[in-house]
C-alpha cells in the first residue's frame, strides 16, 4: 500500500454483541465514519478531514507533516522576499513622502524639527541644542536620515537606492535588509554627532545609502562576483564625498564603515549558528552606535 493510499478506518471499539462495531471519529466518538486517515489510519469524521492529494488526512498527520516541511530561505537565513523588493520601495516612497513635505508643506518647521543637529554651549552661546540637549532629542539620529535638501539631493540618493536596494533585499531577506539600511543610516548620524557635535547640521539618506554600498562589496565578495563595477562606484561617491563642498563626509564614512560590518556578520555567519551569529551582528553596531552617541554627549552635552 502506498504512503497515501486511502486505508479503511482503524477502530477496535466492541459492538453490542461483542463483535467489531462500527468504525467512530477518533476526535469526536459519537460521530461514525467509514474513511480513515491515508497516513495512520485512524478514523475521521468530515469535522476532521484535510484534504490530501489522495484521500484525506487527520489533524494530527497535517501537523506533522508541516513541522516536518523546511521553510524557505535566502542564501543568509532571511525569508525570500519573492521577487518584490517591498523594502525597497517602502524606503523611496517614504523619503519621497518626506522630502515633499518638508521643502513643500511644512516648510521650514518640519526640516527644523527632524534635521541632524547639534550646538554645544560655549561662551558667545551658552546653550545647548539638538541632540547635545540629551536623550529627547536623539530622535534625530533616524529622522535626519529621511530628509533631504534639494531635488537633486533626493534624486541621487533614491537613484542608488532603487540600483543596489533589490539585490540586497533579495539576499538577505527584507527584515536583515531594513535593519542593515537603518543601522547604517544611524551609525552615520552618530558618527557625524561624535566629530563635530560641537557645531553641526547635517540631513540626508546618503549614510544609509554609503551602507548599501558597502554591503554590497561584501556581497560581491562573498559570491565571488566580480567586484570592479561596484568598487568603481564606491570609489567614485568617495571622491565626490571628499571633493564638493557642503557633503557630510563623516556620515558617508560612518554608514559605509556600519555597512561592511553588519553585511559581513550576516552573510559570513556559519550555518550551524547563523540565527545567533546575526543577531550578536546587530546587536553589536546597534551598540556601536550607542558608544558613538555616548561619547559624543561626554564631550558636547550640555
């Protein structure tokens, strides 16, 4: 008899004679029933039949075999994202959002209120102001990251989003993939609060994107693809980092620096411990940029 073959209901419950009485649910015992379960045989009512691709199956065996069915995942443990970077355009359209509401809508109060910046007290101004003021104000680490200044600000940064955003969503799976984005973005804003938060406004995706761009060396470098075209894009945004006035070059350094890291955690993590390997990954630039933050308060905090 084959693995799924319908088999007659297995039930030894004596009749009113003594005989074999009619075969009864296993879950409910007042319900009679001429099928069984094509697994194990046990008898099933039509309250507990699954449908199966031959005959039916009980609650039990379903369980079961689903326990036993290997989810699916990515090369680096994420779950596959199908084939729709959701991230990836959630992140654009959000920045879109933002960037048309700030230079638009709520116009200047909105870019104040959620821009990087930082202003220690000293002499000529004895106060304290954005994120030096303390812990209500670091919100500013994350909101600085969805704001941009110009169309062209916002054009290039989404433009380099929508280019390396999918193949990395793909490979790591969008929870890995967004927690890489943020943490980039963040180390980027500490990393600029930790160097000059004396003095300093800053805004703009271009740390979380530095972050993509690093990942994906260690993503070329960990399939072994060749890594020329994306070294050559990476080299090209550091010279223009470096070379037009008015780019944070700190935040670009910070991302891409938080990038490599969580990158090559996530996909260099072992097998047998990838799930622990991962989650330490996060952990410790999430902590690194806590350092940076602290750090920078010791110095500039009012």
């Amino acid at each position: 008899m084959l693995p799924d073959e319908p088999r007659p209901p297995i039930d030894r419950t004596p009749g009113p004679e003594g005989g074999p009485g009619p075969a009864r649910c296993y879950r409910h015992p007042e319900q009679e029933t001429g099928i069984g379960c094509s697994r194990c045989g046990r008898p099933i009512c039509p309250q507990c039949m699954v449908n199966a691709s031959v005959g039916f199956h009980c609650p039990e065996c379903v369980q079961e075999g689903g326990r036993q069915v290997r989810r699916a995942t990515t090369r680096f443990g994420g779950r596959p994202a199908g084939g729709d970077p959701l991230v990836t355009k959630a992140l654009i359209g959000i920045n879109l959002v933002v960037f048309v509401l700030a230079a638009y809508v709520l116009t200047p109060w909105l870019a104040y209120d959620l821009e990087l910046r930082s202003f220690a007290p000293d002499p000529a101004y004895p106060f304290t102001n954005g994120v030096a003021e303390g812990p209500g104000q670091w919100y500013r680490l994350l909101t600085a990251v969805f704001l941009h200044t110009a169309p062209w600000h916002i054009a290039t940064n989404m433009l380099v989003l929508w280019v390396l955003g999918p193949q990395l969503e793909a490979a790591l799976g969008r929870i890995r993939f967004l927690a890489l984005y943020l943490l980039s973005g963040l180390a980027g804003s500490a990393f600029a609060f930790l160097v000059a938060g004396d003095s300093m406004r800053s805004l703009g995706a271009s740390g979380a994107v530095f972050g993509l761009l690093g990942a994906t060396v260690v993503l070329y470098r960990r399939v072994r693809a060749p890594l020329g075209p994306i070294i050559a894009l990476l080299v090209f945004n550091l010279i223009v980092t470096f070379s037009v006035q008015g780019i944070d070059w700190r935040a670009h350094l910070g991302g891409l620096v938080a990038g490599m890291l969580t990158a090559a955690g996530l996909m260099y993590a072992p097998r047998a411990h990838r799930a622990a390997v991962q989650g330490l990954t996060l952990a410790g630039v999430a902590g690194l940029v806590l350092v940076m933050l602290l750090v920078g308060m010791s110095a500039y905090g009012g």
